[in-house]
C-alpha cells in the first residue's frame, strides 16, 4: 500500500516510517510542518534546507505545509489530499499513547478520506526508543524542555546511556511528554548520512534548542568564504536568529559584488536611496542566499539574450 508519513524529522516519525517501509508499503510523500512564525519546523526547529536535504537522503519527495497555527488543521488536511492523489491510501504517525493525538491525526485523515496508520501505538515508551537505537538510526537532540532537562543535553546523540541519564532526571526516556526532541540524520533507510549544522542556542518560554541547518558544500552555484577579513560583511535582517556573531553556514560568497546592482530598482534585493541618490544595499541579503542564485542568473540572461 502506498502512503504518506507524517514527517517531524524525529526519532518516532522515522522509526514508523522504517516498520511501513519493512511490513511493504511504499511511502510516497514526506509532509512537514513549518511555523511560518519562526521559519523552522514545528517543535524540532528544522530549517526548510536541511528537510530538503532529509528527503533527498531518503529518496522520498517532501511537501512542506507552511502554515499559522490557526490554519495547522486545514493546511494538513491539504497536504494529505495531495498525497491522495499521488496515490496515497494512508498517513504513517509516529504516536505512541496520547489520545489526544491519536483523535486529531484520525480525524485528519478521516476528513479526506485515507486510513491513518500508528505503527507504535501502545508499545512501551523505553522499549520504541532503545528499538531506534538499536536499529542503527543516528540521533541529535534538538530542544529540551528546560523545566525538566539541563540544556547540556542539546546537542548530544542519543544513546542507550543518554537515555538512562534522561530517564534518572525524572523525565520520560523516549520524551512522548515533550522533554525533548531530536534530528533524525541517519539510519538503515537512509541512502546517505546528512550532515547539518547548529545555529545559536535559543530560549522560548520553557524551551531551549538550536536551529537545525544543513551545511551546503562549495560548488559553481555556491562559495562560503570564511576566511575572508570582511566574513560576514552582511547581516540577514529577514533571519531574526542571525547574527553578525552567527555561524553564516548559509551566506554564499559568490556574488561578492552583487551583479545586479546596475539594473536598478528592478533587482529583487533590499535596497535603498541615499539622500545623494546613490543606490545604497547595505542591508541586502539577496545576493547571498543560496536559493537566489538561479534568480540572478536568469535576470542576467534575460538582460544579455
């Protein structure tokens, strides 16, 4: 049977994931939530490259439902109807035990017509975690709830010792409650380890976690020169988590001179006059991002063909 997965990038929704694909059905859509508030995934805090990148390591193709949490329901209803008509007749969860879970995803495929699927559901909570281990899948915890857990934790891979150490702290060792969450980077479904990178830790009310980017390799479409006097010359006004202290995994050197300046107001980029008239882009970030490369060459073609 065909279906999608509902897909937080972390250890329950990928061990599901892995007992669909080994009991033979045949996933045909990853779909992710994104907080279009904070520009990163739902509770994991992933970044819309680095999902990207997942999907392309699990040869799975990705829809990213960016939405409000107003609209969470009724988007994830959207995406389940494209999955339906890529010929999905169910959506895998990772739930374990939480009704209240159980009753929102049932009642989201319900809606549009495809059978929910919970591979985990009502299997000891130390037994699904200490299963993904021993599986062989790669693990790195993302967010902690700082209530119940140091924030040392962030960062470390979860191991059979890791998971005795959170459990001693008195908090749920497979973390169903929401003590803590991780990135999935590697496994026995992946095609190839991905690697990714930590942004600067955060603190939002109870919750401690670093954004979770991937790293992007030089090539002919991207060049991240670190060792440049002026790295990072610019700060993205539009990424509230960078900074000019951050790790710019992201900033793209290869149009150190943005080459659409002389083109005027008609570049694309944050600009601005001075009061002499001098197109002044101090504050633009276009340039180097790396998702703007095929934009700038596509106006250079236009205005060279």
């Amino acid at each position: 049977m065909k279906f999608a997965s509902s897909y937080s990038g972390g250890k329950e929704s990928v061990l599901a994931l892995y007992r669909a694909i080994k009991k033979g059905h045949t996933p045909v859509l990853l779909i992710t939530v994104y907080n279009t508030d904070t520009g990163r995934s739902y509770s994991h805090g992933i970044d819309e490259g680095l999902l990207e990148k997942i999907s392309q390591a699990l040869e799975i193709p990705l829809l990213i439902v960016k939405t409000s949490g107003e609209d969470y329901a009724k988007n994830f209803e959207k995406a389940l109807l494209k999955a339906k008509e890529m010929g999905a007749e169910a959506c895998v969860f990772g739930d374990i035990d939480i009704e209240g879970h159980l009753t929102w995803c049932s009642e989201r495929c319900e809606n549009v017509g495809i059978t929910p699927m919970f591979p985990l559901w009502g299997e000891e909570r130390e037994h699904v975690v200490m299963e993904f281990i021993e599986s062989g899948f790669v693990a790195n915890i993302s967010v902690i709830n700082t209530k119940i857990l140091s924030t040392d934790y962030l960062g470390q891979r979860l191991t059979e010792g890791v998971v005795r150490s959170i459990a001693s702290c008195g908090a749920d060792s497979c973390g169903e409650n929401g003590e803590y969450h991780t990135l999935v980077s590697d496994g026995p479904i992946f095609k190839y380890k991905v690697d990714f990178k930590y942004g600067e830790q955060l603190v939002e009310d109870d919750y401690a976690f670093l954004p979770l980017k991937a790293c992007v390799s030089n090539s002919h479409r991207f060049f991240n020169n670190r060792d440049c006097k002026y790295f990072p010359c610019h700060k993205d006004e539009n990424n509230p988590h960078d900074s000019q202290q951050g790790n710019h995994w992201y900033m793209n050197c290869l149009f150190c001179y943005c080459p659409l300046y002389s083109i005027g107001e008609e570049c694309g980029g944050k600009f601005a006059f001075n009061d002499e008239g001098v197109k002044c882009c101090k504050n633009c970030y276009f340039p180097h991002k790396p998702e703007s490369y095929d934009v700038i060459v596509k106006k250079l073609m236009e205005r060279t063909c």
